[in-house]
C-alpha cells in the first residue's frame, strides 16, 4: 500500500470510530424522558 493509501485508511476509520464512540456515548448517558402517567391524568374521569 502506498503511504497516502495507508492516511486515508487512518482518517476514514479514526473518522468513523470516533463518530460510533461519541454517538454510543450521547446514548448512554442521555437521561430518560419522563413520560406521563396514563392512569394519573385520567383519575379524574369516571369509569
């Protein structure tokens, strides 16, 4: 391989790597929704 053949390589999977780590870790720590409860909103409804 050919030293700019052998860079690209290096870029590309740095790139990439570097994309799947900071998207894995975005994930990881993002604190959950809070969804609403569907049996305390309709508390006040009769059955």
């Amino acid at each position: 391989m050919t030293t700019p053949a052998i860079l690209t390589m290096i870029i590309a999977q740095g790139t990439i790597i570097s994309l799947a780590v900071y998207f894995f870790y975005r994930v990881l720590t993002t604190p959950p929704k809070e969804e609403p409860d569907s049996f305390s909103e309709n508390d006040d409804e009769p059955r």
